[in-house]
C-alpha cells in the first residue's frame, strides 16, 4: 500500500534523518524559498510501485555543518568545506531509504540508484506527483526535500 506524505510527515522524516545521522536540528520553514545560488542539490532515483526521485537541497552553510559533524571537526575546517557536497549526497542517500520504506512499506519490493549531484533543484513535470517541505535551523539555513513520483521523475 502507498502512504503519500504530507508535508508535516516529510518534514519529520527530512528532521529526523538530519538529526541521526548528522546532528543537524531542524524544523518546519513555513517559507517555501526556492533553492537557489548559494545551494547544494542531491537526488536519489529510485523504482518501486511508482519510480520516483528524491531531491535534497541544502544552503551551503548547513551543508558544511552537517560535514563539519559527520567529520567530528569543526565548520571552520577547510575538510568540512571540501566535503560539503559529499554530505548532502550521503544525507540524501539515507532520507531516500528512510522515505522509500514510509511511503511504499517496509515489505515493499523497491530499488534505488547512486545519489548524484545537480545544479539545481529540479521542477515538477505535469505527469509527477510533487511533495515538499523546507526546514531551517536556528541559524536560518534551509534545507530543502522534494520527493518526485512518476512518469520521468526518475529519469
């Protein structure tokens, strides 16, 4: 059976996985910025009873804090800088098996790809269902999840 998210149930989920895995606190943005310069983007493609796509968009200075932390340094570290990226690929590695097994079930027969890096935050198509949310932390930075089901949502 398919749970399609609401935008308080993927901004839990988003909360969660950040807090876990990179000790990130983060709660819901009611402001829906667009991601934009200044942004790091990750997506996850992924085939289940609906092919599909997750997207991870974080401003760049919450993406070096959530290296900073999953390198047990500093943000002030050039290291936590350099990997910067490769923290929102792994962070959008992890949301995506966490939301994959919410949406679709545990049981669920599901796939998914290697995170790849964008330049920028895709749009939904009209043959796409399009779920989001924005979180912040107490610093104002933004993260961003959008969750792409469909027709070429995977592509």
């Amino acid at each position: 059976m398919i749970v399609l998210p609401t935008e308080i149930e993927l901004a839990t989920t988003t909360s969660s996985v950040l807090a876990d895995t990179a000790f990130l606190m983060t709660e819901l943005d009611a402001d829906e910025a667009p991601a934009g310069p200044g942004w790091l983007h990750a997506a996850v493609g992924f085939q289940a009873a609906l092919g599909g796509r997750l997207v991870l968009s974080m401003q760049k200075g919450i993406a070096i804090q959530a290296a900073a932390d999953m390198l047990c340094t500093e943000p002030n570290d050039p290291e936590a800088g350099a990997q910067a990226a490769g923290a929102v690929l792994e962070l959008a590695n992890v949301l995506t098996s966490v939301v994959i097994a919410r949406v679709f079930g545990g049981d669920a027969k599901w796939q998914f790809g290697i995170p790849e890096r964008l330049d920028e935050c895709p749009l939904a198509t009209a043959n796409q269902l399009s779920y989001s949310a924005t979180l912040r932390n107490d610093a104002a930075q933004r993260v961003r999840v959008l969750l792409l089901l469909g027709k070429g949502a995977n592509a």
